[in-house]
C-alpha cells in the first residue's frame, strides 16, 4: 500500500509561483457550466497540480495528487484548495486541452535562439524549421491487463493504449504540439490523417515511412513547407534524371541521387502535383523485433523528397534527425511517471501531455540547456530537497564541459 504524501514530500514549490502569472488566463476555462458558482477546482490549479505530479517522483497517482492538494503547503504555494478525487476526474470533461498550446507556445519563444556553434553547420541548408513527427503509444494504466478494462468517459469505448502524435522541433530538442487518438492506428486515428490536420508553412517535416501518402505530401508542399520521408523498400519508380555523387556524398552513403515519378500512371491527389527526387542511402540490413516488428530493412534507406537544392549528403543528414524524435519519446514516458497516464480520457490525456511539454520547456528554461532524463532527473531531486542548488549547479557545469570537451573533438576531426 502507498504511503501518504506528507509535507516534507513536496518542496521547492516556490519555482511553481513563477508559473501563475502564465497559468492565470486559463482560471476561467470550463466554468460555462458553473452557474452555481460554486466550482474549487479551476483550469490552473488543475495543470498546476500537473505539474507538481511531474516533477515529484513521490506523487505517482491521481489518489497521491489528492492527498498532496489536502496540504497547506501545496494550497498556499499553489494557490489551491483540497481537491476531491470526483472534481480531479470530472475536470477533464470540462478544460480545453488546446488553450495549454498557447502557454507552450510563449514559454518556448523565451528560449533563447541556439548559439551558432552549437548547431550542426550541415543543417544551414535548410531555411526552415526542422520538425520530426511521429507517433508513440502509451497505456492508460501501468499495466496492459488493466488497462484493457478501462473505458474511456468519452466514448463509452474500451482503450488499452492511446497514440500521441508528436511534433518535435529538432534544432531545439523540444516538442511543439501533441495530438491524443486512439492506439487503432486506422481512420481518423491514422498518423497521416492527424498531421494532415496541422500541417504549418515554413516547415521540413522529417516522417518515418508509414506516412509515405502523395496526398499528404502534396498537401505539404501547396503550404510551402518540405518532407523529407523514407519509402518503402519495396517501393516502385522510375527515374527521370540521375544526378552525379560528389566524394562528401558517398561519404555519407549515398548510391543515388534522382528526380523520379513514383508507382503507375495516377490522377487527382493519387498524383504528385510537384517534383519528386529519391536519395538512396547505404545502411545496415536488420530486421524488426518487438514494436519494431515488420520495420526491416534490406539495407538501404529509400528517402523520398520535395527538397531539390541542398546536396544528397543533406538530406541523409537530415533523415539521421529524425531518430531524435524516437529519443525524445523515451524522455517523454519517463517524465509521464513511466508511462502512467493520470486519466483514461482523450482530453485528460493531451492536458498531461502539453503539462509534459510545459515541463521540458520549463527545464531548458531552468537550466539553459535542452531536457534529458538526467537534468530531469537532478531537477526533481533538488525541487524535493534531495540535492542542493549548489549539486544542481555542479551537475549542469559537468554537462558543459562534457559538451565543450564533444564540440571540440568535432573541430579537431574537421582539421
């Protein structure tokens, strides 16, 4: 049996007050049907309390948020009164999970831009914003058998797993946005159908070969923005016009760069409404295990493009990129408490999901450096009382160094 959250359990809540200024706008949020005026848990102190279950390794559970909400030290720093289990469930009914968006996005615009030599120079090649998209799954409970007999409020359906289709920006190490289906994978939960809802302008979208679709890329390219995708294997074309490797390009693997048009003769947006090239990239063959079962590879990455300019050897550089998204996602589940979701619901899902989001920003913003598990991991100790600041200080300038000491073996190999 868990034991009681206790005051001694929650400190350095003092950095939490620095986020009610942020969190104020969204007091208001659901209390449409409040007419009698009597609601004690409000959209702010929710995804305050959110966020103090994130950054908490002691609070792993909505009962143990609910204690904690029963604490004075919890009420007077996070401006909450105690909470009921009921009101903790029903308030995921009533919050709009999209309005958390805004607040990712002014937190993440007070980031400063990345220096200069810290970002890889191969990557000036692409003007915009480099952003890796793909989807991870997550249980609804801690255990799948579990997890297969809860129903979600919503639909009245039973989900064992949930998809979080992630947006990630890859220059910054952050993700931007966050959309909740069903695990299905089929429909409206199909992971081409959802980016396709919030495609944006300005953007080079690296995706894995499950969403390789002529309409979903034709529909990026009409917005101005670019893919880099990998196909596949078996994939059919026919090539138009072979271009020459450079020595940097065999280098980085390449054994062809072509303008192609894909598959038979089609029409509407079956039909690719723009130029197509195929970089084709030498790698190890594997096969698949696990989740990973059916992702084989015969050895080479068929990487397919609206990019025409920038050399082959970029645009393997830039598919490498998109690995950093499947990194991401392993930091991600353990800040969500090991994969422990707080609601079986859509909505309640995506609101700790963006909470998530709000706290990787709010750590690169702490500490001046991209989130890993183990700055996560030093945050939360010394947000407890675990370590001191001057530990927390101590971990971030070995971090530096070691950053330092990497870079330069960089320039030296470039020598």
């Amino acid at each position: 049996m868990a034991r009681r959250i206790q005051a001694r359990d929650v400190q350095g809540l003092k950095y939490f007050e620095q986020l009610a200024p942020l969190l104020e706008r969204l007091h208001d949020v659901g209390t449409e049907r409040d007419r009698a005026h009597n609601r004690t848990l409000h959209y702010d102190q929710y995804c305050m309390l959110v966020l103090m279950y994130l950054f908490s390794p002691l609070v792993t559970s909505l009962r143990g948020l609910q204690q904690a909400s029963e604490l004075d030290v919890v009420q007077k720093k996070l401006g909450v009164s105690r909470t009921s289990l009921g009101s903790l469930s029903e308030a995921t009914d009533v919050f709009d999970p999209e309005r958390l968006r805004e607040i990712v996005q002014e937190l993440a615009a007070q980031l400063p831009a990345r220096e200069s030599q810290q970002r890889d120079p191969q990557l000036e090649e692409v003007k915009q914003i480099i952003t890796a998209v793909d989807g991870t799954l997550v249980n609804t409970l801690a255990r799948i058998l579990e997890a297969a007999c809860s129903t979600s409020r919503s639909t009245g359906h039973t989900k064992a797993a949930w998809r979080l289709h992630t947006h990630f920006e890859v220059e910054r190490g952050l993700p931007v946005r966050i959309d909740v289906t069903g695990g299905s994978g089929r429909g409206e939960n199909d992971e081409r159908a959802v980016l396709a809802k919030h495609l944006e302008p300005d953007r080079c979208y690296l995706l894995d070969r499950g969403y390789a679709k002529f309409a979903l890329f034709n529909a990026i390219h009409a917005l101005g923005s670019s893919y880099v995708c990998r196909i596949r294997d078996n994939s059919v074309y026919t090539i138009l016009e072979e271009r020459p490797l450079t020595a940097a390009d065999r280098a980085a693997g390449v054994v062809l760069d072509a303008l192609v048009e894909m598959g038979q003769s089609r029409s509407g947006d079956d039909r690719p409404h723009h130029p197509l090239r195929l970089v084709i990239v030498q790698t190890e063959p594997h096969q698949g295990h696990g989740e990973q079962r059916g992702h084989d590879s015969d050895g080479f990455l068929r990487i397919l493009t609206n990019l025409l300019d920038p050399p082959a050897e970029i645009i393997a550089v830039l598919y490498r990129y998109r690995w950093t998204i499947e990194i991401f996602f392993r930091f991600f589940k353990h800040l969500l408490g090991c994969r422990h979701l707080l609601s079986t619901d859509a909505r309640g899902i995506e609101i700790q999901a963006y909470c998530a989001i709000i706290a990787c920003l709010l750590i690169a913003l702490w500490t001046g450096r991209k989130p890993t598990k183990r700055t996560y991991e030093m945050v939360c100790f010394y947000l407890i009382g675990w370590a001191s600041e001057d530990e927390l200080l101590r971990h971030l300038e070995r971090l530096k160094q070691r950053d330092e000491r990497a870079a330069q073996k960089k320039l030296n190999r470039g020598v």
